[in-house]
C-alpha cells in the first residue's frame, strides 16, 4: 500500500452532497495543505427530491447513480480523491425523510443494524489510520434518520476500532454557532432581491445549530470559497447557489459558510482557547 501523508483526515456522512455543504471549505482546505482526506457516504440518496425540472425524472437507482456521478464533480472541486460508499456500492439505500413509509425498507440504512454497518466502516478505518474522524451529532443534525444512523454507525467504528488497536485520536461532530448564523442570515435578508431567491430558511432548519459555547474548534476555508461553491454547484439534482447563497428543493435561502465549525467530542483539545486545526495535538502516526 502507498504511505499515506502524514494528517489523514476521516468525513462520515449520509448523502451525496451534504460533504460540500457542511464540510467543503474544510475538505478543500486540507487537501490542498497535502493531507489525505477520506470521505465515507453512507448512501446515495435516491429517495432525494430533485430541483431542475430536466432532471426530474431521475428515481429510485438511477436517480441514485446520477448523484454517485455529482458526488465525483464535487470532491474534484474540492480536490478530494479518496471516496468510498459505506460497505460498498448499494448496500445501503436511502431512508427518506423521518417518519415515512421509506423508513421501513428492509434495504435503507435507517433499518441496518449498527454493529454491522460500523464493521464496514472500521475496515476503513484501519486502512486509512485517521487521526481525526467527523460526523454528526446524535440528532444527526437536524432529524434525518440517515444522519442520526451515520452518527450511529460513526461512533460505533471508533469504539471497535480501539478495540482492535486502532484508535481514532480526535472526533468532532459538525456545529454551527447560532450568533453566526444570525449575522450570516441578517446579510441575506439584506441581500435577497439582489439574488434569484424569494423567501429565507428558518434558523433553526440549519443542522447543527448550537450555542456559541459548544464550539470548540474553528476552521477558517475562505481562501477555498469558490471551490466549496463550485462543489456545491455540481450536486445539481439537490442545491442552486446564486452567489454565496443557495437553496435546498425547499427553495429557502441560505448562506454559504467559509467557515466551518465544530465541536470536539472525543480525544484531548489543542492549546489554546479555541482550536484553528482538526489536528492541533495530534502529531503524524503510521
């Protein structure tokens, strides 16, 4: 196997398109700092709604394929080339939204069991050796059941893992500190009869949302804005950005963050009040 860089970083997330709307500036960041950046989808998403009205006739598998095909075009924009799908292309389909019928296919992730689903993911693990490993909260962020599961699942790989000798020093789960959500979403307010949008997201709709306290780590990817915009751009099926702004298939504005924010949960802090580095602590480990 070819060594590895020195900073392995680990991203778990559910759907194609949620790396580059929460993680993008940071993804792009550490790619281009030389460190090897692993992003591990749990799903394709082929229950997500679909926003161009050309492309609305994509379902199900292929609508599933199309998204696998997005997912490439982003992490290119964001020079990401370590891509996997969690225990391998379609073992796992999405769950839909939380409480429809789609929860209970037998084949969606909601319904895998846990153990199971972590085992793919340790065998990740232990190829790639992260030093730090980030996923979502136990709420999954906002509720979607394949993020609560790839919480879940996350958590579980880095206790099995341990077990078998291979630690995962740091997990951060993804935040958003609510003073600057409220200043970002006053600026759009400000500036939304400049954009093709017409109505603002809740607050409270963002995932991660916390008080600014529960935030410990700040990651400043604003030199990398316009690929964290071009790789959201390429997920066409599920987002429309005008500027530093996009929209979900709910057609509610919301800003594009630079900066992204996180909380450690796991492994010992840098120095500091607050860290500007996912690795501060942690030196280069084989």
């Amino acid at each position: 196997m070819t060594e590895l860089p020195d900073r392995r970083l680990l991203l778990v997330h559910a759907h194609p398109d949620d790396e580059s709307i929460i993680n993008g500036a940071t993804m792009a960041r550490y790619a281009a700092e030389g460190a090897h950046v692993t992003l591990v989808t749990c799903t394709l998403g082929e229950r997500g709604e679909v926003i161009p009205p050309e492309l609305a006739h994509l379902t199900g598998a292929a609508l599933g394929q199309h998204r696998r095909r997005e997912l490439t075009a982003a992490l290119a924009e964001l020079g990401v080339r370590d891509f996997r799908l969690l225990g391998g292309a379609g073992r796992y389909s999405d769950s839909g939204m939380m409480g429809l019928p789609d929860n209970d296919d037998p084949g969606c992730f909601w319904q895998a069991d846990v153990d199971e689903a972590a085992a793919h993911l340790v065998e990740v693990i232990r190829e790639v050796r992260p030093q730090v490993l980030v996923t979502y909260d136990e709420n999954g962020g906002y509720g979607h059941p394949d993020h609560i599961q790839a919480h879940r699942v996350a958590m579980r790989a880095v206790q099995l893992s341990a077990d078998v000798g291979v630690p995962v020093p740091k997990v951060y789960w993804n935040r958003v500190p609510r003073p600057v959500l409220e200043e970002s979403f006053a600026r759009l307010r400000e500036d939304l009869s400049d954009t093709s949008f017409t109505k603002v997201a809740d607050i409270d709709d963002v995932p991660g949302v916390v008080p600014e306290e529960r935030v410990t780590t700040v990651i400043d990817g604003t030199a990398h804005a316009a690929a964290k915009a071009a790789a959201m751009r390429a997920h066409a099926t599920q987002i429309t950005v005008d500027g530093p702004y996009f929209v979900l298939s709910n057609e509610l504005a919301q800003p594009i963050l630079t900066t992204e924010y996180y909380e450690l949960v796991r492994g010992e802090a840098g120095p500091g009040e607050r860290e500007t580095d996912l690795f501060a602590g942690v030196g280069g480990t084989s």
